[in-house]
C-alpha cells in the first residue's frame, strides 16, 4: 500500500514539475545547493542554521543536515528560502 502512495505522488510531483516548467525537487520542496567553484554555496529551500562558525557552519536540510567546512565562512544571505555562503569551502558532507 506504502508503495503504490509513494509512485502516485511522485506522478503527480512530476505532472507539476512539467506543467510549471520546474525541477522536481522545487515542486516537492527539497533543498537543492549550488557550489560555484570553492568560495561559494548557494541553497534553496533549508529548514534553519543548526550551529555557525568561520570553520564549519550545519544546515538543516529536512530529511539530512548539511555539514560545510572550509575557512573563512560567512553566511552573507539569509532568506526565507534562501542562504548564501562564503569563504574557502573545502568540504560538503551529508550527515
């Protein structure tokens, strides 16, 4: 039963997806990141900052928390569904 309720909703996140003419993990709400080189990581749709430091800052990313570690990080934009952050990023691990 669990299954057949799981491939339904997937059918209609994807008839979404292609009517709106958006990804799927937005239509389904899931956080998506964006790395642009090692000095910038942008993510969409986190549910909170977990702890914050120039060495390691943890998302909160629903089902997963995202842990970046580098030197120097900064989160320069906190949105409602946004967050932008800075600095010598050299590690990106899901817990």
């Amino acid at each position: 039963m669990e299954s057949k309720e799981k491939l339904r909703r997937e059918t209609v996140l994807e008839r979404a997806s292609a009517i709106l003419d958006v990804p799927m993990d937005t239509v389904a709400g899931l956080p998506s990141l964006e790395l642009v080189g090692d000095r910038e990581l942008r993510m969409e749709n986190y549910h909170g900052i977990l702890s914050c430091g120039k060495e390691e800052i943890h998302v909160d990313g629903g089902k997963w928390v995202l842990r970046i570690s580098g030197q120097s990080l900064e989160i320069r934009a906190m949105r409602e569904r946004e967050l932008l952050i800075t600095g010598w990023i050299v590690k990106l691990e899901l817990m």
